[in-house]
C-alpha cells in the first residue's frame, strides 16, 4: 500500500505518459487539478453524492433499526434483516446494471410510474442532466441502508434495556427516548457509518462507470472516473496521480473530524 502511494506522488510532479520518457512539472499538475472546471465539477458531484450515500442511509437505517427493535423475535424480524443486508453482498457492478435496466425508459420504475397514473413522469432517468446524478445517487443509497441497518441494530442490542425503562418510567415518548437514549447509545456506530459511507462517496466508481460512465456530459462525472479517463484514456499519467493525491487529501479532510469529534464525546 506504501509503495503505490509513494509512486504516484513521485509521479504527480511530472508530466508522463506512461510509456515514454517523464519531464519534471513541478506543481503544474496540482495547479491543473484546482483550475480544470471539469475536474472541479467531479469533486462537486462527490460531494453533493455524500447526501445519497451517507445522509439518506444514516438516517433510513436508524429509522429501519429502530423499528426492527420494536418487533417481537420471529421470523419477519429474521427476513427483514436478510433482505435489508442483501445488497451490500451484491457486487457494485451487478447493482449498477440492474438499476440501469429498471431507469431505461421501458425500465420497471417507469412502468410503475404509468401504471399508477403517473406517467408524465417518466423518462430516461440516467440520460438526463438533471436526474442522472440524483438516479446514481439513489443506487448507493439502496446499496447502503441495509449496512448502515444491521450496524445500527447490533449497537442498539449492545445499550443496556434499563435505560429505556428508566426513559418509559419518567415519562418519555418514543421520540425523547429516541433522542435521550438511542441516539447517545449509538455514537460509535455512528461514526463508523459516516466514515465508511463518506468514503464509498468521495472514491466511488464501480456504480457510476457501469451506468452512466459519467454522463450525460459530465452531470455524473466523479473523480475515480475522471482519475481513470486521464491515466487510461487521456495518458496523462501524472495528472492523474496529482488528482488522485488530491482525492486521498480530500478523504481524510472529510474523515478525519468526525474519528476526532468521535473520540472527544467519547
């Protein structure tokens, strides 16, 4: 891991190819990554993908957990689980396909749609600007509930019962004792989640090259797709190292503050 790391900083400061021979650039390839708007826009759509992949399955899974939680032991509770976790052990790219069969325009979500009698509005949600992102977005969203469920559930079977009762015993509500006692309980879990899904953000690629390949235009251009257009396409070997050197600054800046916000209330 050290060794790759180490290489493509070394190569950040050239300009290769990655057959011929490399000239020195200097910081020109770091001035490249934060001037190019189209490399600009790809760091904006990460971000604007940490909504999908970390606010909506955070917060879905804390609403699933909680609701599991509150089921008797049986065998619904037992197939909620396993069909809540199946798609975090679908690959990425069997995902991606699937959904991009169910978005074409013949696609199951807008059946359903003409079927309820809203069929003005369907469309080729992968094919244009302004749904492309928000459809991508909404894959890992389904990829990662059902992790961001499972982990939220254990943490919850990890508080200790007496809390809650003492919560139901001074009059609490479903929702104070959500806040008062859930919400604590589960810090840890928490944190973990945001930095795993934050992460799955900002380096996603498998999702995105299966059904958009960044398109339409650049509307769904990230930075792993960018990274491999200008290694693999563009040759541009040491401007892809620079960006690649940028997005791992850019992970840390992201996950650093909530292991050290982590540890601080802990």
């Amino acid at each position: 891991m050290i060794y790759p790391l180490i290489t493509a900083v070394r190569y950040s400061f050239y300009s290769w190819n990655g057959i011929g021979a490399s000239t020195w650039a200097g910081i020109d390839n770091y001035v490249r990554v934060f001037t190019d708007p189209e490399l600009l826009i790809s760091i904006v759509n990460a971000l604007i993908l940490i909504v999908f992949f970390t606010v909506i399955p955070v917060a879905s899974g804390l609403a699933l957990a909680t609701l599991i939680r509150t089921m008797r032991p049986g065998p619904f509770a037992a197939i909620a689980r396993t069909v809540l976790f199946l798609p975090q052990i679908i690959p990425l790219v069997a995902a991606g396909i699937a959904w991009s069969w169910m978005y074409a325009q013949t696609g199951t979500i807008n059946t359903i749609l003409d079927s309820v009698g809203l069929g003005f509005l369907s469309r080729s949600w992968l094919a244009g600007f302004g749904t492309a992102l928000p459809a991508v977005g909404l894959i890992g969203s389904w990829v990662l509930t059902g992790l961001c469920t499972i982990l939220l559930l254990t943490g919850i079977g990890k508080i200790d019962t007496s809390l809650y009762e003492a919560a139901r015993l001074d009059g609490a509500g479903w929702w104070r004792e959500f806040v008062t006692v859930t919400l604590p309980g589960l810090r840890r879990e928490i944190a973990v989640l945001v930095t795993i899904t934050v992460i799955a953000a900002l380096s996603s690629f498998d999702i995105i090259y299966t059904t958009t390949k960044g398109g339409p235009g650049i509307s769904t251009l990230v930075p792993g797709i960018s990274i491999f257009r200008l290694a693999f396409t563009q040759s541009e070997v040491g401007l892809a190292s620079a960006f690649g050197v940028v997005l791992l600054a850019l992970v840390l800046l992201a996950v650093l503050p909530i292991q050290l916000l982590a540890r601080e209330r802990d």
